[in-house]
C-alpha cells in the first residue's frame, strides 16, 4: 500500500549468514545465544581445529591427568553450520566478506551480515623452537603432552602461572620430577603473597622444586647445551614446557578498519560487526 513501510530488518530477516570465527567456548557461546534471541537465519561456526568444539579449561586438568578422554562441549543448535578445520584469513569490513581457507588450502570468500570474532589468543613463546617446548593450547597440545609424561622423567615447567602450575601439578601425578621456573613467585602478583606463599609450599609439598629467577630466561641460548638460567645454572629435561602467557589471535585483523586496543580491551563492535 502506499506509504507503508516494510517491516524492520532483524537478525531473522538477514539474506547472508552470520559469521562466528572461533569455535571455544566464546564462539560457542555467541551462537547459543543467537538462538537463544530467536534468530531463525543461517549461522556459520568456524573453527581452525579438526575438532568438534571443546572445552579448552579442561585441558590442563581432567583431560591431562586422564580422568576424561572426552572434553566435548555440548551439541550446537540444530541448523548451524559448524566447518571444522577452517581458518579465517582476511576480512572487507566494506563487502562484508571473510576470507577463509579449509586444512586442504582451498580458499573460500563469505558474505556476512554479522560477524563475530572469537578467535581468542595463541601461547607466547620465549624459547627458540629448537628447545622443543611444548604448550597446552589445544586438545592437540594436550595429547602430545600426556603422551611425553611418564614416571621418573625430569620435566621443566616455564612459567608459575596458573596453567603453568596445573601442568606442573600433572607432571607430578604422573610420577615426574618437576621444576617450576618464573620470576616472580607462583601467582603472587595476582593472588597476594600470603597466598602465594601456600601455594610455593604446597608445591615443595607435592614434590616439585621452584626456582626464582627475577631476570626472567634469555631468549638467546644454545639449545643443545641445556636451558641456562641468568643465575648461572644449567639445566636438562627431558620434557620442556612453556606457560607464559599469550598474545590475541587477531593478526588476521590487521588493517580490515576494526578498532582494536590491546592490553585486554577490545570495544564492542570489534566482537560482534554490524549484528
């Protein structure tokens, strides 16, 4: 009729697909909660991993000491589109396009009408390769380390944070000898040093050693003479583990238009474009 409007442009109305980059539990979470909102339209889940989502917290602690061989998170909603082994690797916030790019190298360009980013944080690493560090990041990660864990080994553990110490903890229980390297003491600078303090002794307690080293561990060694220590000790293991934090997995970002300001802040349309 003339002069009536057409009706408001909701989610459930959108010709092209929401777009979820990253399949942990925040970009899980967007699409529950998607549907949750009632939005009827097409929803496209990718995830770089092999893998069906999973809960990457377990990680560290029930899946690595072998009490679950299963982290799975639950089902998603009937209808999404979940692409396992896909990475996203560009995006024109201008078209509304993601460029994406599946485990065999095909490339793939989408139009979105939302999309989200969750592609959360890649372990930071200070030793060079040839240390073979390894990290627990991914269920991958996860597996190879428990794999390496076996009694009577010696494991060093860089980095007294919390996932340095959970890893730390498992090595233990696997019947390894453990040393724990930082520069600060464990979790002191987030939890106090009263608390810090019990957990040093609850470590000694466990059976593994902890050495403070407050200038941190040079970058430049050589790898085939141990990992040496800005004290002046050298040591050996036979498995080298890292946990010293991470860094966002947004390289892909870079120069599409979204604002982003690093240090753990990220402004909202930088989660959620145009939804």
């Amino acid at each position: 009729m003339p002069g009536s409007r057409a009706p408001p442009r909701t989610a459930s109305h959108l010709v092209n697909p929401i777009v979820v980059v990253g399949a942990s539990a925040a970009g899980t979470s967007a699409v529950e909660e998607l549907v949750s909102l009632g939005h009827q339209g097409h929803i496209v889940l990718l995830g770089a991993e092999p893998h069906r989502p999973y809960s990457r917290p377990a990680l560290s602690k029930r899946f690595l000491s072998g009490e679950v061989l299963a982290v799975s998170l639950a089902e998603l909603p009937a209808g999404v589109e979940f692409r396992p082994g896909t990475t996203a690797s560009a995006v024109d916030v201008g078209r509304r396009t993601v460029t994406v790019r599946d485990t065999e190298g095909r490339v793939e360009s989408l139009d979105y009408a939302g999309l989200v980013v969750a592609t959360g944080c890649h372990p930071r690493r200070i030793l060079q390769p040839a240390f073979g560090a390894l990290t627990v990041r991914t269920i991958d990660d996860a597996t190879a380390l428990g794999e390496a864990l076996r009694p009577g080994i010696h494991v060093i553990v860089v980095g007294a944070g919390f996932l340095g110490l959970e890893l730390a903890t498992a090595a233990v229980r696997h019947g390894a000898t453990v040393i724990v390297i930082d520069r600060e003491p464990p979790l002191r600078r987030v939890l106090g040093p009263e608390i810090s303090a019990l957990i040093s002794r609850r470590l000694a307690a466990a059976g593994a050693a902890f050495i403070l080293e407050p200038a941190g561990i040079s970058t430049d060694q050589d790898p085939t003479a141990g990992l040496r220590l800005p004290s002046g000790r050298c040591l050996h293991a036979d498995v080298l583990i890292e946990a010293v934090g991470d860094h966002p997995a947004t390289t892909w970002l870079r120069g599409c238009g979204i604002p982003f300001a690093y240090r753990r802040k990220c402004p909202v349309r930088c989660l959620g474009t145009h939804l």
